[in-house]
C-alpha cells in the first residue's frame, strides 16, 4: 500500500475531494447549516 503525505493517491480521488470541497464552501458562504446539507445530499443521493 502506498503512503501518501499532503496529496492524493489517484485523479478521481483529487476530483471527489474538490467537489465535496466546493459544495461545503458554497453552503458555509450562503449561511446554510453545511452539516446538514450534506446530510441531505447524501440521503438523496443514496434514495435513487
């Protein structure tokens, strides 16, 4: 297994983080709850 330190071990791994990233971002900026935002992203995304 590979260790990596301060990056990311694979493309799609460095694209996923840079979504999550942008939406918390967004919800903090809009004054939303980001936690539960995400929660319910997840939980429409895992209900289709």
């Amino acid at each position: 297994m590979l260790k990596v330190s301060g990056g990311f071990r694979s493309i799609s791994g460095a694209d996923c983080y840079a979504v999550i990233r942008s939406a918390i971002d967004t919800f903090a900026k809009q004054g939303f709850e980001v936690f539960d935002k995400l929660r319910m992203a997840l939980m429409m995304a895992y209900s289709l």
